[in-house]
C-alpha cells in the first residue's frame, strides 16, 4: 500500500544509471512526490484524513 501521508524518498546517487532509462527511478520519484504533494494540500486545505491507496 502507498501511504500518501509519508514523503517519497529521493533516488540515491548509485540507483540511477544514467542511461536515459523510461521510465528513470527518477520520472518514478516526482510522479510520487506529485501524489504525495496534491494529498498534502487535500488534506491542508480540507482538513481530511489521509487516501490510502494500493500500488
């Protein structure tokens, strides 16, 4: 399960090859933190508790 209310954590240095992979675990990285940031605000700006959803 994705908890939306735990921050992605970025990629480390030795787990991106550099080989323009698609997707990179980079493109993976912001598509969550993008998730994780809309969840955040829902929840800022509504006062609601926390989706959590499947992978």
């Amino acid at each position: 399960m994705l908890n939306t209310n735990k921050k992605p954590v970025a990629p480390t240095e030795d787990e991106c090859c550099n080989n323009a992979c698609d997707p990179c675990v980079w493109d993976n990285y912001y598509a969550k933190l993008k998730t994780w940031r809309k969840e955040q605000n829902r929840i800022r700006d509504h006062k609601i508790a926390p989706i959590t959803q499947q992978k």
